[in-house]
C-alpha cells in the first residue's frame, strides 16, 4: 500500500475533508489532493505533524501494509477496536498481523519525568517497552513487567528491581522467586543478607538447608550459630532448645545484634518446624 492511499484512508477514517486537512496543517487544499493521488509527498515535518493527527507512526505511514491489514481485518469483522482513536491525543496504539501473528504497541503521549505514562510493546522477538508503566518482552519502568523486566517494582520471567518478583528474581531491597538474589530474598534457591528458602544461603539464612555467615536456621543448619536439627558451626544449638536459649548463645556471639533481628530470628524458631514435633 503507498503512502498516498494510507493518508486517503486515514483521513476518511477521521472523517475529515481535504479542506479541514488543509486547515489544521497551514496548507492549500490542492497540496492534500496531489499527497493523496501520489503527485507528491509531504516532506518530513508534515509528515510529524500527520503521524499525531493520525495517532500513528511516521513508520506506518512511509512503509507499506501491516496497518492497513489490521484496518482492513477490523471493517470486515465490524469489530469495535478502534485503531485511530479521533477523540483523544493522548495515546497511540500500533496493532500489527504478520501471517496472522499478533504484535501490538501502545504508548501514551503523557510523560513524566521524560517517559510515556504506560508503554505496552508485545509480540515476537525482542519487543522493547520503556515508560513510567512498561509491559513488553523487554521492559523498562517505574513499575515493569517483561519476559525481561528492569524497574522499581519489576515482574516477570526475570526481573531486576528494588521489589521484584519472578522465575529468576534479583532485588536491591525485597526478591520473590525460584531463583531470587536480594537484600530480603525469598525462593527455592535463595540468597540475601536476609534469606528465606528450600536452599537458603545469606548473613541470616533459614530453609530445609540454610547456609549463613552469621546465624542459619534449618532442618540442616550451618552458620556461625547454626540453629537446626543437623547443624555445622562454631555454636550449634538444637531446634527445639528454649527460645532464650538460643537468644542468649546468639547475643554471646553478638552482643551488639540489633533487637529486631533477634525478634525476626525468634519469630521464625518459635513459628517454623522442620521435622521437630
């Protein structure tokens, strides 16, 4: 499809004149008749200015088919998704088929801080999306969720974040996932200054098998203090030893140990079991 027949089409789409056009863009009727019959072409800041008129890319524009298929496909189904949205400029929706595989774009012309509020890119291959809001096979955000996903609050099959939560989790504050790496890390494999996991390795780690610098609680325990029912370390102190018995072995080891780690140490002795009846 030529650019000529794309501008016909997206200008019939708005239910626009040629003259209405015309006016909104500074220029003579004639001009959109000869850009609409293929005489000549607008040159490239008509081009910009048409592309937000539009709601579409200057890509769909200049290069032929995928927008017109998906136009041509949603009049044949009387579907009502609307492509080119007249009442509002404040997004822009791309929807493509390749061979009937869908990819489909949405990114709002709202920023903040240099970023569009919600920017929504899926489809095969590497299918990038970067915004405040970012949903994409790779995607950057605020608050981000991708197959890839890098961001303040992150999702996905692997994600890099201050809280993130997924197959492969890495966090600078809390960490969710099979695999999770974080200052507070909760996984099956898990590792952090705080670890909570099947495999938990950290400064203080508890799990079926907790591994930890400092104090590790476990059904198999090896730590400094390892508190457990198969232990390693330098104190080693059965699961089911009174509770100020094992606060007053850590505080020896410790003496300058926050409170609240010890309350959080306490929490999980008191309220997990691991095979201790």
């Amino acid at each position: 499809m030529q650019i000529s027949e794309k501008l016909q089409l997206l200008r019939s789409k708005t239910g626009m004149s040629q003259e209405e056009l015309a006016e909104r863009l500074g220029i003579s009727r004639q001009s959109i008749s000869k850009w609409e019959s293929g005489q000549s072409v607008p040159d490239l800041k008509k081009l910009i200015i048409l592309s937000e008129i539009y709601n579409v890319t200057i890509d769909s524009l200049v290069k032929d088919g995928d927008e017109y298929d998906m136009l041509q496909e949603t009049d044949d189904k009387d579907s009502k998704v609307n492509i080119i949205d007249n009442d509002t400029k404040s997004t822009q929706v791309i929807i493509n088929l390749h061979g009937g595989r869908l990819e489909y774009e949405y990114k709002s012309k709202r920023t903040l801080l240099g970023l569009p509020l919600i920017h929504i890119n899926i489809g095969k291959g590497f299918k990038k999306a970067k915004g405040i809001v970012a949903i994409g096979n790779i995607s950057y955000g605020i608050v981000s969720a991708g197959i890839i996903s890098l961001g303040v609050l992150s999702f996905g099959c692997m994600s890099i974040g201050i809280i993130s939560l997924a197959a492969i989790s890495i966090a600078l504050l809390l960490a969710i996932g099979a695999i999770s790496i974080g200052v507070f890390s909760v996984g099956a494999i898990s590792i952090g200054i705080f670890s909570l996991g099947a495999l938990s390795i950290g400064k203080y780690s508890i799990g079926a098998a907790a591994i930890a610098t400092d104090v590790a609680i476990g059904d198999y325990a090896k730590g400094t203090v390892a508190i457990g029912n198969t232990t390693e370390g330098l104190t080693k102190i059965p699961l089911d030893t009174p509770i100020e018995d094992i606060k007053k072995a850590i505080k020896e080891q410790y003496p300058s140990l926050s409170n609240w780690i010890i309350k959080y140490i306490e929490f999980f002795v008191k309220y997990t079991k691991f095979g201790v009846k």
